[in-house]
C-alpha cells in the first residue's frame, strides 16, 4: 500500500468514527428538560421537592390506597368532582388527548388521578363510571372530606367544599394539577388550562431526565 493509499484509509476511517460516534449520541440520546419551554407549557418545578400527607383514600375499585405512598410513576394530581359542570370534564379530556399524544414509553410513566372535592356524591362506583368515560389509565380517589381538605391544602390546591343541603351544588375548586414523582414527593405543579401541544413537546424530558 501507497503512502497516498494509507493517508486516503486513515482520512475515511477517521470520518466513519466521527459519524458513528454522532450516530450513536442522536440514537442514544433522550429528550432533555428545557426549563424556559417547560415554563411555557405551564410546568412549575419546585426549587425543592416536598412531602405529601401520608392518609389513605379509596379508589373507584373500593381499594386503599396509601397518598403518600404514589410511587414508581409520575403522578398527576387533579382535584374535581364528577358533577362538575365545566372544569372537570374539559380537564380530564385534555389528559385523555395527552396521553394518547405522548409516546407509550412516556405514558407508561405517567398516571393521572382524579381526588374527589365532593366526596359526599362521589363514590368509589361513581367514580368508576365516570372515568370510563376518559378511557384507560385514570384513577379516582375518594374519602372523609377532612382527608381531601388535608391533602389539597397540603399540596398548595385548597379549594371550598360545596353546601350539602342545596341541590345541584357546585363545589370551588383549582384546575391546576399537581407533579409527584416516583419517589412519592411533590415536585412541582401544571397550570391550568392545560397547553397540550407545548406537553406533549415538554412532559418526555421531565419524565425521563428528572428522578
């Protein structure tokens, strides 16, 4: 082999290292969380993640369910109630779209659950039926409107419980959602109304890159 020819082999290999290593960074690499953009797309992360009230509510399968204990997915949190005449409704056909939008690595990551501000109508049967309606993967949480009250005051949602005795009562409440990771703290919040498109683009790289 020529001098020439062995210049020539080590320039080509050279340049295939150098485009497989690029290949390999493109293929191996996983969406990275962009705090501006997630901003944007209403995402708050708390400067520290925090406790969450360690009580036990019932899901719509009558089951226990531990609240501090929502580990081993991203949780997404919504206080609403099932006679909801507006945000509830809107709120959680916006969680059915973005589930269906992420890729199921992603959605396998995540679990939206519903925790009833009204828990006097919504039993776990009520509940039940109602999710229906929004497909696969939700979970509702009923229990003691005291429970409820801790928990939502103590992951920063308050809302004002409705009056009983008048029919048809609508109950005060919060939109936003709350982000519990899979270690079963709080880690930050979701603004209400929900921006789908900047999700589906911003949720991948806080699910995958932030533990």
């Amino acid at each position: 082999m020529t001098r020439i020819q062995t210049t020539v082999f080590i320039l080509v290999a050279l340049i295939a290292l150098v485009i497989g290593l690029t290949v390999y960074r493109v293929l191996d690499s996983e969406p990275q969380a962009d705090p501006t953009r997630m901003l944007d797309a209403g995402i708050i992360l708390l400067p520290q993640s925090r406790t969450v009230p360690a009580l036990s509510l019932i899901n719509q399968e009558g089951e226990a369910v531990q609240v501090d204990e929502l580990k081993g997915k991203w949780t997404l949190l919504f206080f609403g109630y099932t006679f909801c005449p507006d945000i509830c409704p809107a709120t959680l056909a916006e969680l059915r779209q973005l589930r269906n939008e992420l890729p199921e690595t992603v959605r396998e990551r995540m679990q939206p659950v519903l925790v009833s501000v009204d828990p006097q109508r919504d039993t776990p049967e009520q509940l039940k039926q109602y999710l229906g309606f929004f497909g696969d993967g939700f979970t509702g949480l009923t229990g003691p409107l005291d429970d409820i009250q801790t928990l939502a005051n103590g992951v920063g949602i308050p809302f004002i419980p409705g009056d009983t005795s008048r029919e048809n009562y609508t109950v005060d409440h919060s939109g936003n959602l709350v982000i519990i990771g899979p270690d079963g703290r709080q880690r930050g919040f979701i603004r209400a109304p929900l921006k789908v498109q900047k999700l589906k683009e911003q949720l991948p790289g806080l699910l995958t890159q932030v533990e």
